[in-house]
C-alpha cells in the first residue's frame, strides 16, 4: 500500500525558502506611512461598496422569470461580498501596520535604554 501523504526527505527540505526576520531596516515612519496609505484605499474601497449597495438597492430586478432573479441576486451578492472583502482586507493589512509600528518603537526603546 503507498503512502498519500509523503514526507519530504532532506534534500527537498533544504529546498525551502529561509526569509531573515530581520527588521532592522524597517522604521516605524515606514509603517505608519504605508497605514496611512493602506487606510486611505481601504477607506475608498469601502466607499465604493457603499455605492454600489445602494445602486443596488435602489435599482430592483424587473423579471418575472425565476431563474433570471436568482441569477441577478446571486451576481449582486458576490459583487458586494468582494468588495467588502477588499475593503476589509485592507483595513486588516492598516490594523497590522501600525501594530508593526507600535512594536518597533516598543523594541527600540527598550534596546536603548537596557544598553
């Protein structure tokens, strides 16, 4: 019987991509910045949701075949849903950041003042 699930052997392990965690070059201002512009397209995206929610909303299917009101609800439902992903994508991606910031300063205080 073979195994579905094979465990790599060493040399495709070494394979594997290392990226250094190494923050050094990352400045705090960098952070913040890139939340600020990270806020400014998320908050943009989320003002386009709303706009297209209340196209919407105020533009009712006329149809009186069924499958074409599924059809038009179902596309409807995946356009809003999308953009509030994005939306909330990027409001993550901003949350993120600037807690990124907060832990440089942090880090970077308490290096110095333990030196």
């Amino acid at each position: 019987m073979t195994d579905n699930n094979p465990t790599p052997n060493n040399s495709e392990k070494s394979k594997t991509i290392s990226v250094p965690n190494n923050l050094d070059n990352v400045s705090p201002l960098q952070c913040l910045m890139s939340a600020i512009i990270s806020g400014s397209i998320g908050y943009a995206v989320y003002l386009m949701t709303q706009a297209i929610a209340t196209t919407f909303a105020n533009k009712p299917i006329h149809s009186d075949n069924t499958f074409v009101i599924n059809i038009s609800a179902a596309v409807r439902s995946l356009v809003i849903g999308i953009a509030s992903l994005a939306s909330s994508i990027f409001a993550i991606v901003t949350l993120g950041l600037i807690a990124l910031a907060i832990q440089l300063t942090w880090q970077r205080l308490t290096k110095k003042s333990s030196v």
